[in-house]
C-alpha cells in the first residue's frame, strides 16, 4: 500500500511500514513539514496515498468523505507517545488487510477501530 505519515508520526513508524512491504513517504522526508494542511492534503490525495495522522484537523468524515480520496487513519491515543503511536500504528499495518481499507475513514485507538467506507453504488 502508498502511504504517506504526518509529521506528527514518529519517524520510526515509516521504517516499520517499509519492512512489512509498504511504500512509504513522510511529510517531512517530502519538505512538507510545517505546511498548511491543505497543502499536505493536496500532496497525498496527488500521489494517491492512504493518510495516517494526529491531526484532528483531518477528523471530519464529511470533510473527509470516504472514497473521495485513497483513505485516512486519523490515530487517537489518550497517552501519545513515540513508542505507544509506534506499536500501534505499526500492529494495525501487520493485523489488519489494510489493503481493504483504500478509500476508507479509519479512527484507529487503543481499543477500537472505527472504519467508514465507501458508499457503494448500485
């Protein structure tokens, strides 16, 4: 899967995803960092790439919609720390079909995973 990580991911988190055969790139890795959202939106939706983020700016499903881009994890921890949005970020990858979740809505937590998909057409 494409991927690209927010500038508020740790780093080690795009090495995680490489080793379990995901191509990804990082917003700062890009010179995106400290960007207006817009423009890192932009940037992801251009390179057709499933967005994983903090930033509660991108929480908004309706903003957001599901199937109007390549898909969104919006992670929400009640304790953010590198090593605990590592791990989780890195067992969803290694657990989940995540290839399933293309042009998905995901809030990712400690103890659930909420996923809107697309609206499919009759």
């Amino acid at each position: 899967m494409r991927v690209k990580l927010d500038e508020n991911i740790p780093a080690g988190v795009a090495g995680a995803l490489a080793s379990l055969g995901h191509d990804v790139d990082t917003v700062p890795e890009e010179g995106l960092a400290g960007e207006a959202d817009e423009t890192v939106w932009a940037a992801t939706k251009a390179d057709k790439r499933f967005f994983v983020t903090q930033d509660l700016d991108f929480s908004d499903v309706r903003q957001f919609a599901p199937g109007s881009h390549a898909g969104v994890i919006v992670v929400r921890l009640r304790q953010p720390g590198r090593e605990a949005l590592t791990r989780l970020i890195t067992e969803f990858f290694r657990n989940e079909d995540v290839s399933s979740l293309t042009g998905c809505f995901v809030v990712l937590t400690e103890r659930k995973i909420r996923i809107r998909r697309p609206e499919s057409v009759l």
